[in-house]
C-alpha cells in the first residue's frame, strides 16, 4: 500500500497471532451485533430452535445440512447487513438515495436468506 508515493509500514500480524487476532475480531463483532442488532438477536433465537430440529428431522448428513444450512446463511447475511448499516450511518446519518438504497438491498439480501429457508424446508420434509 502507498500513500503519496512512499510505502507505508504497518504490523500485520503472522501465524498463530494472526489467527488468534481474527478470532478476537470475530467474537468482538459477534458480541457486538448481539448487544446492538435486535434483529440479529431476534434470528439468533430462531436458529436456536430451527438447528437442533433441522438436526432431529433431517434423515442423515445431507439433509441435516440441507436444514442447517440455511438458517446460519440468514446469520451470516444479518451480520453483513448490520456491517453496512454501521458503515452507512458512520458516514452520515443524513437521508441520501444511495444510502437508503445501500441498506434497503442489504435488506433485501435477508429476505431473500428467509425465503432459502423456508424452500429449503419445504423441498426437504415435503419431499420424502
């Protein structure tokens, strides 16, 4: 990376450290959208109950993932959406088009994870 022409020096961690770092980043965001996402505690709740019956209904490996899978796809699109919204409203919080537009497909984008669900489960447990 340069800035200005010259190259800037910057600590990045290597090995265990690195990995260890992420892990720290990760449970930090983790307990952060916890404490400030009510949406993100409101699926977290849902998947407690969708895995363990993904879990019981599912008749082997595939179909348990099948059932699992997308449920933990709505958690990962939640915490990319809460991202973007932090980051949007980092900018400015005041009323832009693009702005809007950014949060509203980053909603779109968790919508669309719940309509996976629920195919998923129907294509599944109505398939047998």
């Amino acid at each position: 990376m340069e800035a200005d022409g010259a190259a800037v020096d910057r600590y990045k961690p290597r090995g265990i450290t690195r990995v260890l770092s992420a892990l720290a980043a990760s449970a930090h965001g983790l307990a952060g959208a916890f404490r400030e996402e009510a949406a993100f505690r409101q699926e977290l709740a849902l998947a407690v109950a969708v895995i363990p019956l993904g879990l019981w209904l599912g008749h082997g490996g595939v179909e348990r993932a099948l059932l699992i899978a997308p449920m933990l796809l709505i958690l990962i699109v939640e915490l990319l959406n809460s991202a973007i919204e932090a980051t949007v409203d980092r900018i400015s919080f005041e009323r832009h088009a693009l702005a809007g537009l950014a949060k509203d497909i980053g909603s779109a984008a968790v919508l669309i994870s719940f309509v996976l669900l629920v195919a998923v489960w129907l294509l599944v447990l109505l398939g047998r």
